[in-house]
C-alpha cells in the first residue's frame, strides 16, 4: 500500500457552488477561463478607448489654432517690420568691452551666498 495516494485532497467547501466548480476548471484550463478573458478585455478596452483619446485630441486641436509668424510676434500693420540685420548692427555698434560686474541687491532674510 503507497503512503501517499494519488488523489488530491479537496475540501468540502472548496466543492459547492460556482467557486468550487470555477477552481478545479481552472486547474484544468488556465488559459481558457484566465488568459483568454483577460486578453478579450483588453482589446475591446483599446477599441472602447480609441474613439475617446480621439475626442480628447481633437478638442484640443480645437483650441489651438496656427498662427502666421507675424501673429506669433504680436505685429500689427502699424508697427515697425524687425530686420535682423539692423538688429545684429544696432548690437554690434554698442560698446560691449566696457562694463562692469555689480551684484544684486538681496532682501532682508534673503541669503547673499557670501560664506
């Protein structure tokens, strides 16, 4: 006689009702009754959420429109046109060798960083 019998030891509460039945199937096919629940789920999860992120997307392109550059820069027909090359010469013309370092004035509790 074997010491250890072949058959598995189930509880008798482990065996009534939709529970008990649901575990032994399981046992049997995981993948049937887990996996392929779980894959279902997700896919019809992305199709439910597709049209949504949709939605989403397209009221925010709603709200931001494209803008010329001159719209982006805030100019109007009565002011001046920005030549870079004006610019560039305005700020090539100032002299820029003589300056001198000062420090900014801190507030009262405010640490200055000096040790």
């Amino acid at each position: 006689m074997p010491t250890f019998t072949s058959k598995k030891y189930r509880p008798a509460s482990a065996s009534r009702g939709v529970e008990g039945w649901y575990r032994v199937a399981l046992q049997r096919h995981p993948f049937l009754l887990f996996g392929l629940p779980f894959i279902t789920i997700m896919v019809a999860g992305s199709f439910v959420l597709t049209p949504a992120t949709a939605l989403r997307y397209e009221k925010y392109d709603r709200k931001v429109k494209q803008m010329s550059k001159e719209e982006a820069m805030g100019l109007g027909k009565d002011r001046r046109k920005v030549d870079m090359r004006e610019e560039y010469y305005k700020l090539a013309a100032k002299d820029l060798d003589d300056w001198e370092q000062r420090r900014v004035k801190r507030l009262p509790g405010e640490p200055d960083g000096i040790l």
